[in-house]
C-alpha cells in the first residue's frame, strides 16, 4: 500500500440491495444482469443466497460507457414498445415473437393474470439492424412457411423463455446436484419420477429444484399458470430435458449419492430384568411387588 491508495480485501462483497445501488440499477435490473451473465456474483457464505464481490463491482465500473451502458444492456420492454423499437406494427412484432425470432427474457402476469412478455431492447434493435431480417420486417405478409406455422398455433415464447431460465438454473448451480435439480425444473412430477424411481433420491433432488421466479400463494391462480410456464410440454424439449437430467443424474451419484436413512439400532432395557427379581407381570402393580418383597423378607413387611 502506497499513498492514498487502499488495497481492498478480495473477500469483501455486497448484498443485492447494495450493489444494485453501488451499479446505479434498480433491483431487478441486477438480478437480471446476473441471469444473463453480465454481473458474477459469489456464494453468501453466512446466508445462503449470492453477494457481488468488490472486485467485481470495481469491474463493471471500469467498463466503457459506465452506468448507461451497463443500463442498456438490461432494458426489458413489453410488446408495445418493442414494436416501436423494429419499426413494425403491434401485431407483426407479436407474430415475430410467436415464430421465436424475438426471445422473451422476463415476463409476469397482469391484474387480469395476462401474461405479459418482456424483451431485451438492446436484442430487438439488434434484429432490426440486421439487413438479412429486412424481409421479415417489411414485407406486407408474412413468408408462407412461417405463417403456415402461426396457422398451427406455434408459440415458442414460453419454450424460449424456459431456454434462457435454464441456461441461468445450470450457471448458478455449485455441483451435479444442483445442475440436476436446474433441469428437473422444468419437467412435471410424473416424468421426473420415470427418471428417478428411487424415493430417496427423489427427495433429494427435489431439495434441489427450483421453483418458478414468480408463483404467487402455492394453489393460486397465478401459481398454477406460472408452473404451467415453468414446464416443458413439447415433445421435444422434453425429450431433451430427460436425456441431460439423466446424465446429469449419473454424474451427481459418482460425485456423492443421496443420502439413505440409517437402520435403527434396537437398545436393550434400561433396566433388565435379572435372576431373583420381580417378573415383570409383578412389578407392574404395587400389589405384585409387595408379595415379591414379602418372599424375599418377611421381616422388612411385617407389621
């Protein structure tokens, strides 16, 4: 150490709250940053949840353009806006969204329990920039491949949301165990026990599987559609899902198996009952064992 200049130590860290303020974002902005790999964080060692460490704060400062472009890089807006953004109508920038050329990265649920889908801007304006997707933007109908499957009903939003949510489940996890319980996420209970027949690893795995990051009350409206979001329900996808959680699966038990219930040891009576003492349908009176005190000394009765 030199001058003015201090050295921090690397172990030092905020919480969310204050690092979100130390990084001019808002709280969510962080927590978004963090699902998309733009801000790294460590595990709370004391609580159990994640902090910002010092250095990586010092890092994110240092960077060009700092706050405004680190705010750029997590601005979400919702469809209205986002068609602003392409230069394209309400409807073709939601047929867009549909087809999965424009992923979802948050969304929520209205006061009309509507979902609502938001979109990075910085990702939509990048589409809109690139000169090959022209024809998607300006031609007066949709190509006939493309509106063949609007036709069908194809709504890949949910399905690529899931994609993004996974890919930040699996960074976050610490071991096999966690990368398992990140893609069981996202598979109902009844696949998720085809895979795992095993009670007790079952339950172990479940220790691991997160929820979806907005449920509302457990039996709730919003609850039963945020897990109807959270779960795979294209052939597909799921096909995909159950081979990466059986390898993943493989990989945890190598690593360290669930843990199994112990047998239970049977302990031998407190107090055994010996040669020459009560039998034990005496003693279980005050009468019996009077009469046993009685044979073995009459004096000690007497009256």
């Amino acid at each position: 150490m030199s001058g003015d200049t201090v050295t921090k130590p690397h172990h030092l860290s905020y919480a969310p709250s204050r690092a979100a303020r130390e990084l001019g974002l808002k709280r969510g902005e962080l927590d978004l940053a963090v699902h998309l790999g733009l801000i790294r964080t460590v595990p709370d060692e004391g609580g159990g949840g994640r902090r910002v460490s010092l250095s990586e704060i010092d890092r994110l400062r240092s960077g060009v353009g700092f706050p405004d472009s680190l705010q750029d890089r997590v601005k979400v807006v919702g469809t209205t806006e986002g068609a602003g953004l392409m230069e394209v109508p309400v409807g073709r920038f939601t047929r867009l969204a549909r087809l999965g050329l424009a992923v979802p990265v948050k969304w929520y649920l209205n006061r009309y329990r509507a979902v609502v889908w938001l979109y990075l801007a910085e990702e939509l304006k990048q589409f809109a920039a690139d000169e090959k997707n022209a024809p998607l933007l300006n031609a007066r109908r949709t190509p006939e491949g493309l509106r063949g499957m609007l036709d069908a009903g194809v709504d890949l939003r949910a399905r690529n949301w899931r994609g993004r949510h996974r890919g930040f489940l699996l960074r976050m996890a610490d071991d096999p165990w966690g990368s398992a319980g990140a893609l069981a996420a996202f598979l109902d209970p009844v696949q998720i026990a085809e895979i795992v027949p095993d009670p007790y690893e079952r339950s172990h795995l479940n220790r691991f599987r997160p929820g979806p990051p907005a449920s509302g009350a457990p039996g709730s409206p919003a609850a039963h559609i945020a897990e109807r979001i959270m779960t795979a329900d294209d052939p597909d996808e799921i096909g995909l899902l159950r081979a990466d959680l059986t390898a993943a699966l493989e990989a945890a038990r190598e690593r360290r198996p669930a843990p199994r219930p112990t047998a239970r040891r049977v302990q031998a009576p407190a107090h055994p009952v010996h040669l020459g003492s009560p039998r034990s349908e005496e003693s279980a009176s005050p009468r019996g064992l009077l009469s046993w005190l009685r044979r073995r000394n009459p004096r000690a009765t007497a009256p």
